[in-house]
C-alpha cells in the first residue's frame, strides 16, 4: 500500500522562449500531466483506487486527514490575491491624473526647485495616492473579511481513531485531503477530483470544464467495479467528478484522488487567474477621464500661446499654463471612485448584504427587474405539515405513516417538507415505524420527474430467517406526476381501480387544498412482485394513490411592505417558480402582486425569443419552470433593454444567476448558487435587498456627483481663463494661487462618498451616461464664467484693479471669488432641488464646505498672503462678493430648472 505522493514538480519549458510562451507550455503539460493521471484512476478498479490513495471506505481518521492536510496543502486553486501592501501604494499613483501632476511638478522644480508650487503638487499627489491606496487596502481587507461570512462546506466521512465506527462532518472545503471519503447530493459542489465508490442515478453539470450545458450521467457505480478504461479524457470518464462541476441530482461516495492545484481544474487554474472584463461603470469612468485629459491638452496651448502673446512673459505664460493644467485636472478621481465603493461595499455589509465582487454595486443601483423564488422570499420558509388527507380529502394517518416513511429513509438532501413530516410524527411512533422496516434503495429526486421513491423491505417476526422479502416502493412528489403513474387507490382501506371519474375527484381534492395556498404532494405506494438489490425509474409504474401530505408555507408579515418598497424604488418584481401554479397565484395574491395570466414553464418552450421577450415583459408570475427555461426567462428581459436582477438559492437557479446582470443569493444556499452570485444576503429577505438597492444608488449617485461636478468646473474655467488671458494686460491669477485654489477644492471635494443623495434619486434605477455627462459639462460649466467675467469687471472698474499695479488685489478678488463659487457648485449640482432649503448635504460635506470657505477668505489676510501674492481686500469688497454669489446660484437653479424639463435628468 502506497502513500500518495504529494503535488508533482511540472517541467517548464526551455529557457528561450518568451515568458508567455513559456506560461502557456508550462499550463500545457500540467493539464495533460493531471489528466494522465486522473484516467488512471478511472481505469483501475474502485478497491484499488482506495489503496493506491491509502484510504478505505469509511475513511480517514482525524489524525490522518491533519497530517495529509499539512503535507498536500490547502484545497485551494489559483485565484486572485491581493497584491502586497507595497505593491498597492505603487499602483494607487498608477493612474493618468497623477501622472499628469507629476510630470508638471517635475517641470516647475526643473525651472526653479525652489518654486513652492513644486511642494504644493507633491501634496496633491500624496493625498490623492495615499487616500486611495488607504481606501482600496482597506476594501480588501473588508471584503476577505466579509467573504469568511459565506463558508462553502462538503460533506466527509471521517472518523475519530482506527477502530471508530464513521461519522459525517461538514467540513470547509479547502481542508478535505486526498483519500477523504465525501458524500455528494443534489446541488453540492465537487470539491475536489473524486473516483466514485458509489453513486446512483448521478447527475453532474460540467459547463465549467467541457462547456456542455446540460448536465452528464455518471454510471451507477458500486465499489466492486473493474473501472473504464475506454476514455483518455477525465472529463468523460463516468466515473470521475472534477473539482468545478456540480451535483444536479442523484446521489454518491467518492474518494478524492486530487486537490487544489493537483487537480484537473487547479491545472488549468492559470489560465483563469487574471483581472475581470471592464463593466459599463469601468469604461465610463475611463472614457470621461480622458476626455479631460484630451480637453486638457488642447486648451493649455491655447491659454499659453495667448498670455505669452498679449503679456510678453513667456516664462509667466508657461507658468500660469502648468496651474491652468493642474486645474484642469481630476486627480480626486480615482480615490473617489475607490472610496465610494468600498464605503458602499462596508455600508452594505452592516445591512447583511454580502458584496463578492465590488463593481457589482453598480449593477443593484441599475437594477430595474428582479426575478426571485417564492418560497423563503415570500413565505415565511417555515414548512409544516398542516394536513394528512386520503382521496376523499379526510385525514387519515396511513397516508402520514407512508409519508414519514419516504422522508425519513431517503439519504439525499431532505428538503423542508421532508422534515416537516418527521416532525410531525412523534419520538415514540418513529421507533415503532422504523422498526419494521428496512432500506432497500432509492431513486433520488431530480427537477424532470419531481419526485423520489424509497424501496423499503417490510421486515416482519413472522417466517424467520427463510421469509420470503417483501419491497414495498413508496412515492412521494408533485400532485400531477405522480398521479400520471397510478392505476389504483386506497379508498378506505381497500384497493381499488383508477378510474377516469376517480382521477378527476381525487385531482380536484388536490387542486381545492393549492386555492387555499397550500402546496401538495402526493404519496403512492407499490409492493414489488420480484424483490431485488437495486431499482430503478423504470418501476416507478402501477403505482397505488394512497392521498395527499398539504403543506403550509405561510406568507411573510412584511413582503407586502417590501414589494411595494421595491416598486417605489421603480423595480419591477417578477416571481419565476417551479412550484404549482395555483399556490403560487394564490401566496403571490397575498402579498399584494398583481397576479395576472400565470405562465408555465412549458410554455416558454413553444416561443422563439421574440415571442418570450414580449410575454416575459407583459408576465408577473412564471411557475413550473425549470432552470432552462428560468435562464431563457433572464435573457428575454435583458434583451427587452432592462437590468435583471435574479434571487434564487437552489441548484435550480445556478443557471439564472449566472446569467443575471446581478446574482443574487443567501448564505444559506447550496453551494453552486452561492458560487455563482455576485452578491449574498444573509437573511433571505425583501427588505434587506431593498436596503442594498439604496446603497448601491447611493454609491452610484455619488460617483456620478463628482464626475459632473469636476467636469463642468474645469469646463467653465477654461473660459474663464481665457477671457482674462485675452483682455487683461497682467496675470489674472499668479500660478501659485491657481495651485492652492485648486488644492483647497480638492481636500473639500473627500467628503463626496459620505454625501446622502436625494429620495427622489433613489426612486429609480441608475445607469451609466457618458453622453449625458457630455452635455451636463457643455450646459452647465460655462454659468460659472458669466460670473467670474462679472467679478472681472467689478475688480476693474469698481476696485480699480486695472493696471499692473494693483494686479495683486485684482487676482486675491478672483481667487476668493473663483473659490467660493466652485464650492457652492457643490451644493448647486449634488441635488435638483433647491440647495441648503429643499435638500441639504451630509455632514461630513458641509464640514468641509465651511472650512473651504473659511480657507478662501483667510487666505490672503493671513501671514501666508504676502508669499503667495495675495493682499487684504476692502470690507467694500464682500458685499459685491455676496451679490456675485447670490445671483450665480440663483442663474444656477433657473437654469437647472430648465435643463431637468428639457432632458428629464440632473444627475
């Protein structure tokens, strides 16, 4: 008996080539290596394999597994880490508008080191790269600690010492070691490379690794079989589950031959590892960014040709050119954006809302429909067995008894109503019933049959050991399929033919029991006529009706609430089920939803996707679908021009969730669901998704706010400077005071992430606009340069700052001014309403106003002044300051007024 050696060294490839082609040999010959070795096992019988490996069918110790743990790693793959922290710093200064500042620092200290301006870029680009390195390391932190609130576990046999009987454990999948023993059921991950011991009616999705969509059968397999060795292809081998596929229904034991980076899946892991698709959000982010830098470059020129033109001062031109730059540049920008989404993903977290990938904020804000399950959402998620009934409706407690009897034997997943019928029955009958008898098989449940049958030897005290068997099949599952295979009922303890009269009574009973909301199952039996080892769905036929187990999942106190929040958050909600269509009208009744023409699922199949698109927009409830038909569903209403949301927590809804603009799942859902969400609640809640809806508008409001903000800023200065540049034989302002005005903005503009956005933003579904924020900056930028042209005028003929003079006192009157009117346009653009009176801005942002202001008028009364070429303006001054600033708000508001019922949008 051989040891399993631990993960084998791959061979690179020759020293010559390059470092991609390198890579890519490298990945080559690990994945052909892990396949090789993967087609052994599957060619070499079941006991050998668990030697080879040094297991046994019970499995591994705890001491074992602790040891073989330590020596073959974590069952990790490669994946995305954070970078290190030094790593970070540098890629936080890793980006155009800093790049820009350094390049102009570099500039100015190259013509005299001693320019202050030099110091004050460097503590430009120190806020700006510290704050978003500060912003991004602390997101990461978060959200591996948020990511340990979401645990992905499997089920292992392991035992205590050598001699101990085995136990099952759910055990975090990165700790299960090769010769591990794990037992799969429906919608479990496989979580490593497994060679079956066992298996039954085994159905696998292998989308991951082979790109087929429909899952694949695995053979029933026993511990006796001889292996396949008719594949070289571990993907193919009916014998082998790979680590990244899925369990769709049936059941297995599998012993793992491989982990983390030794498997099949961890081999190609490289390939995988690398930076996500940029999302809208990314690309409009980056188009607005360069469009600044583009308007940048075309209008420094253009401002340094003309003072060199109209002053002489060549050097004064090129000067006031780099402030004119500087100004024209968001440096803020990608911190902001940084801080807004870590603080939305934080803020979203105190909410029980799990976000697993950053951008996908985004995608909540944007969200206009969500498509959700009923039960858990809806419901209460609290089952319980409110009724017993035989074909006439009455209770009767054979129908309990049959119907404990499958719950209780079945080894799969037991589902809500499986434990409501255990704990119906009490501690005492339960031992009584088990007593007599004894599992023989099983046919799992699968979503095409909607059903599962136990096969159970009535054991008996009569006959002794030379009895003859007696396999008794019991069926429980939906009303209509198990119905479909019954020739006979019980009707009062006789057994009787089906007849048609008798299957529309005892489907009416059925159908009456759905009205009132709750969901029924019906419960047939069959005595074999030829006991043996193992069945199948083949003897699933002539089955005996014996009645119906009527279930109650009664309807949360607060959905009602939470669906009508949703709509007034102008999301659309759209329930797409698998349950009976008649409970589903009726608990959807109940909470509000206006139900409409029901939708089943078969009846998507007849559509092409023309006809799906049209129905899927006019439909509110679909039920009786399966996870095809719920992923077609998604894509029709993507296609309609919408951004779909879809909830779901079963194996049912992996499908949907992936394909879903955002997937949405709990921290109580099976594993392949939780995988294939971008975001996890960890209450299964209306309410709680409805408070991540907010954060993730208030975290795109944000972000929006300063983008038109800057935008339409730097837009209306470029005209301002121009003007002034052209008609006034100095400086309008000294390069240093460019350099602090724009510095001083920039430190009040930090507190943008923590501003609240108005209610009536929140009311409606977001998305990017790059073309909108295009025409905000032309529309509303150039507002500003009417009044600084106006101060222009006061300072010149009012102040009579008109010569060089007493340029000092008309540059320290434009610098207040320019200052201030750039921190109201704060409180002018965050909001279509009326500022400081209709709505007003977070604390944190008024904070910073106030000291901004305070700054700006301290300034050039301050021991700095003299330096920075500033003088003390006359108390005659701020009046006409005041009536500047009046009139630029109230032009501001008319024409926003104006521009929201021209184009229906501010921000």
């Amino acid at each position: 008996m051989t040891m399993l050696t631990p993960r084998t060294p791959t061979k690179l490839a020759p020293p010559g080539k390059g470092r991609r082609e390198r890579k890519a040999a490298e990945l080559e010959s690990r994945t052909r290596l892990a396949g090789e070795r993967l087609a052994g096992f599957s060619a070499r019988a079941g006991v050998s394999v668990l030697q080879e490996v040094d297991a046994c069918r019970s499995g591994l110790t705890h001491a074992e597994a602790a040891l073989r743990l330590e020596r073959h790693g974590a069952n990790v793959v490669a994946h995305e880490r954070a970078p290190r922290w030094w790593f970070q710093l540098a890629k936080a200064f890793w980006n155009p508008f800093i790049g820009v500042l350094v390049f102009l620092a570099a500039v100015m200290w190259w013509q005299d080191p001693a320019d202050p301006g030099v110091v004050i870029l460097s503590v430009m680009v120190g806020i700006s790269g510290l704050l978003r390195f500060w912003q991004e390391f602390r997101s990461g932190r978060a959200a591996d600690a948020l990511k340990k609130l979401v645990t992905t576990t499997c089920a292992v046999q392991r035992r205590a010492g050598s001699g101990s009987a085995p136990t099952t454990f759910e055990v975090p999948m990165d700790r299960v070691v090769p010769g591990d023993v794990v037992k799969l059921a429906a919608g479990d991950l496989i979580p490593a490379d497994l060679r079956l011991i066992t298996s039954k009616d085994l159905m696998v999705g292998q989308a991951a690794l082979s790109g087929e969509s429909l899952p694949v059968a695995k053979a029933d397999t026993r511990c006796e079989d001889l292996g396949q060795s008719d594949t070289t292809d571990p993907v193919e081998a009916d014998n082998l589950c790979l680590m990244g596929t899925s369990v769709t229904s049936g059941t297995a034991t599998g012993v793992v031959v491989a982990t983390g980076a030794d498997t099949y899946f961890g081999s190609m892991a490289g390939s995988l590892v690398g930076e996500r698709p940029q999302t809208n959000f990314d690309n409009g982010v980056r188009k607005v960014s360069f469009l600044l830098i583009r308007f940048m470059l075309v209008m420094v020129p253009v401002v340094f040709a003309i003072n060199g033109l109209t002053k002489g001062d060549w050097n004064e031109a090129f000067l006031f050119g780099i402030a004119v730059a500087v100004g024209l540049t968001p440096e803020m920008l990608p911190m902001v954006v940084s801080a807004n989404l870590a603080r939305g993903a934080v803020a979203m977290s105190k909410r029980k809302v799990v976000v697993k990938r950053l951008n996908a904020i985004q995608n909540l804000g944007a969200m206009d429909v969500l498509c959700t399950d009923k039960t858990g959402t809806l419901t209460e998620d609290r089952i319980v067995l409110d009724r017993y009934l035989d074909v006439h409706g009455d209770e009767d407690d054979e129908v309990l008894e049959y119907g404990y009897l499958n719950s209780h034997f079945q080894t799969g997943l037991k589902n809500l109503m499986d434990q409501a019928v255990i704990n119906r029955v009490d501690e005492a009958e339960e031992v009584v019933v088990d007593a007599r008898f004894s599992m023989v098989d099983e046919i799992p449940f699968d979503f095409a049959r909607r059903r599962m049958s136990v096969v159970l030897d009535r054991n008996s005290i009569v006959g002794g050991p030379g009895r003859r068997p007696e396999h008794v099949m019991i069926t429980k599952g939906a009303v209509e399929e198990v119905l479909a295979l019954c020739t006979h009922v019980r009707d009062r303890g006789e057994t009787v033919e089906l007849t048609d009269q008798l299957r529309w009574h005892v489907t009416r009973i059925a159908e009456d029991n759905n009205r009132q909301g709750l969901r029924v199952l019906a419960v047939a039996t069959r005595t074999m006529e030829t006991p043996r080892d193992t069945y199948s769905v083949a003897d699933e036929d002539r089955l005996t009706l014996v009645g119906f187990l009527a279930f109650l999942d009664p309807p949360k106190a607060d959905a009602a609430r939470a669906l009508a929040a949703l709509a007034d958050k102008g999301i659309a909600v759209k329930v797409v089920t698998g349950d009976n269509d008649l409970v589903a009208a009726r608990v959807c009744a109940d909470v509000g939803i206006d139900v409409g023409h029901v939708v089943l699922g078969p009846e998507t199949d007849a559509l092409d996707d023309t006809a799906l698109r049209a129905l899927a927009a006019r439909t509110t409830v679909f039920a009786k679908v399966n996870p095809v038909q719920k992923a077609r569903i998604v894509r029709a209403l993507q296609a309609d021009g919408h951004t779909v949301g879809f909830l779901g927590d079963g194996i049912n809804d992996a499908a949907a969730l992936r394909d879903a603009d955002v997937g949405i799942s709990v921290d109580t859902a099976v594993d392949i669901a939780k995988e294939s969400a971008d975001i996890i609640l960890l209450e299964k809640d209306l309410t709680v998704l409805e408070q991540g809806v907010i954060q993730g508008r208030t975290t795109f409001g944000n972000t929006i706010k300063y983008i038109k903000m800057t935008a339409s800023s730097n837009f209306g200065n470029v005209f301002s400077v121009l003007v002034a540049s052209a008609f006034i034989p100095f400086q309008p302002m000294l390069a240093i005071m460019l350099l602090v005005q724009n510095l001083v903005y920039d430190i009040a503009q930090l507190a943008t992430p923590w501003d609240r956005m108005d209610e009536e933003y929140l009311r409606k579904p977001r998305n990017w606009d790059a073309k909108g924020i295009g025409r905000f900056m032309v529309c509303i930028g150039p507002i500003s340069s009417v009044f600084d042209i106006a101060m222009f005028v006061i300072m010149w003929n009012v102040f009579a700052a008109n010569s060089e003079a007493h340029q000092a006192l008309f540059q320290s009157g434009w610098f207040i001014e320019g200052l201030l009117s750039q921190t109201l346009i704060v409180h002018m653009i965050r909001t279509r309403k009326i500022p400081f009176v209709q709505s007003r801005a977070s604390w944190p942002v008024m904070v910073m106003t106030v000291l901004a202001v305070l700054t700006g008028l301290y300034l050039p009364f301050s021991p700095l002044a003299s330096s920075l070429g500033f003088v003390a303006l006359p108390a005659s001054y701020f009046p006409w300051l005041i009536g500047v600033l009046l009139a630029y708000c109230t032009l501001t508001q008319l024409l926003k007024t104006l521009y929201i019922r021209r184009f229906g949008t501010w921000l």
